[in-house]
C-alpha cells in the first residue's frame, strides 16, 4: 500500500493552515497625501528664489505633483506584490496607511523621499527612504501586506 497520498495531503494541511494564521494585517488602503503635497507645492513655489527649481521650474507645481503621483499610481497597478491593496486620494476610513512625500525631491529621474504612517493604534511609523518611484512602491506593498521580517518592540 503507498503511504504518499496520505502524507502528501497531511503536508498540504499543515502548510495551508500555517499561510492562514500568517495572514497580512486587515489594513489594506494606502491614502496618498496629496493635499500636503499639492500645499507643499504652492508653498514653495511661491518664494521667487524657488521658482527656478523643481517642482517649480516648469511654472506648475501642482502639475508635477500630481504626475509623480499617477507615477506612483501606475506602478501600484503594475506591481504584482500589491495585489489586494488599495491606493486611494479619499480613504473609506480612518483604518489606512498614509504614504507622505518630500515635494522638494520630486524630479522626474530624481529618487523620492517618502514615509509611510501607519493606521492610528499602531507604532507610528511602518516606512521610509529615498527610492525611484517603482522601488518604493514595492517596498510600501511588502511593508503593508507584511512580506518580510515583522519588527517588535
């Protein structure tokens, strides 16, 4: 009598019950601050001696903060890893993840400055660093869903 079938599917259990219990967090709304980022924008590029500088240079800030953005937003869309999550400009609830980033470092080849908040109740921040839009969007979607080492106290 072969034994496989039977140990090959009390594997399967043991796995499938152990991906259940190391399920990600309930959190999966990523809410963008494109309000700070947009004030941030005007912020700067209403003092003369920055409107020779990006993201004041092509005379729109706001203009070049919302193309990083829908950078940001295409990529999101594009990253396997962030299957399931949710990049949202109004989020459906207080329970999100607040991604921030630098308007100063917004340059079209530039790396962006960015942290990633996490939902009220937890420590406060899950995130941060200085990396090209498609590298940051998948350290954010690792980060979220908890791909990776989890850190403690």
């Amino acid at each position: 009598m072969n034994r496989f079938p039977l140990s090959a599917l009390v594997i399967a259990l043991m796995v499938s019950s152990a991906s259940a219990s190391a399920e990600p967090s309930a959190v999966t709304e990523i809410f963008p601050n494109l309000p700070a980022a947009l004030a941030d924008a005007e912020t700067i590029c209403a003092v003369p001696a920055d409107r020779n500088e990006y993201p004041c240079l092509g005379g729109n800030g706001a203009a070049e903060v919302y193309a990083v953005f829908s950078r940001i937003d295409n990529y999101l869309a594009a990253e396997p890893g962030c299957q399931g999550l949710t990049f949202s400009t109004k989020p459906s609830s207080s329970n999100h993840y607040l991604l921030e980033i630098e308007v100063g470092s917004l340059h079209e080849n530039a790396p962006l400055k960015w942290w990633l908040w996490q939902p009220f109740g937890s420590s406060p921040i899950a995130g941060t660093g200085r990396d090209q839009p498609r590298e940051m969007v998948r350290l954010i979607c690792g980060i979220v869903k908890h791909q990776g080492a989890r850190r403690v106290g």
